[in-house]
C-alpha cells in the first residue's frame, strides 16, 4: 500500500514509548501502562494502514493482533502480551474504571516496566516490516 499512510500513526506509537520510559523513571506507572498500551495499539494499526490502508475501530489489542497475524502469523506471538497490556486500557484512564480490572491496585513498578518492555518489542518488531 502506501508508505504515507502508516508513518504518523508510527510517529505517535514512537513517541508514546519515549514518554511511556520517561514517566516510568518519575514511577508514574499507570501512565507508563496507559502510554504501552497505546504504543502497541497505534504500532499494530500502522501496520494494518499499510497492508491494506485501513485498521478496525477498536483499542482492544488482542482484536488487533488478530487482525495483523492475518497477514503475517509471526504476530501471534506477542498474544500473551497483548492480553497484559490489554487490561491496562481503561483502568489507568479513569478513577471509577470498571471494578474487576487490576485486581491488584494500580500497576506496579514491576508491571510497569514489563508493559514498557512489551511496547518496545511489538514497536520494534512492526517497524522491521514496515518500509
């Protein structure tokens, strides 16, 4: 398809991971989360805008993901990690989130950087495909 439709969707994926790192060192973790979760979910859409220049309406990454093993398979191992850092989408966005979600409390420091380091492979591997 065309190169100029996935770059400022992975523009944004880039730069939700540098400020995912950045508020991860003040111990920000739920925004360390939300900004992971966000990076795997406008890598993946980069991708699906360019092998077929449109990407479902859904922040689920797991939907996502599917949607890219369709046209490589080799996504499918990052299944595990997108249901990680699935849980993570509404929960760190608002204080009366869904009861049920994080059933821990907010993430840990420890949940935070597993999140960040997720984002950065899923980045890094979608990057590899892309031109």
């Amino acid at each position: 398809m065309s190169a100029n439709l996935h770059q400022p969707w992975l523009d944004k994926a880039e730069a939700d991971l540098v400020v995912a790192r950045l508020v991860l060192t003040k111990e920000h973790h739920t925004h360390a989360c939300f900004l992971s979760q966000q990076c795997l979910e406008k890598a993946m859409k980069a991708y699906l805008l360019d092998q077929s220049g449109k990407y479902p309406r859904t922040h689920r990454l797991v939907d996502l993901l599917t949607e890219c093993a369709n046209f490589n398979p080799s996504f499918s191992k990052f299944q595990a990690d997108c249901v990680v850092v699935d849980q993570y989408y509404t929960p760190t966005r608002y204080p009366d989130a869904v009861p049920g979600n994080l059933l821990g409390g907010s993430p840990s420091e420890i949940e935070a950087k597993e999140a960040v380091d997720i984002a950065e492979a899923v980045l890094k591997f979608v990057k590899s495909l892309l031109p």
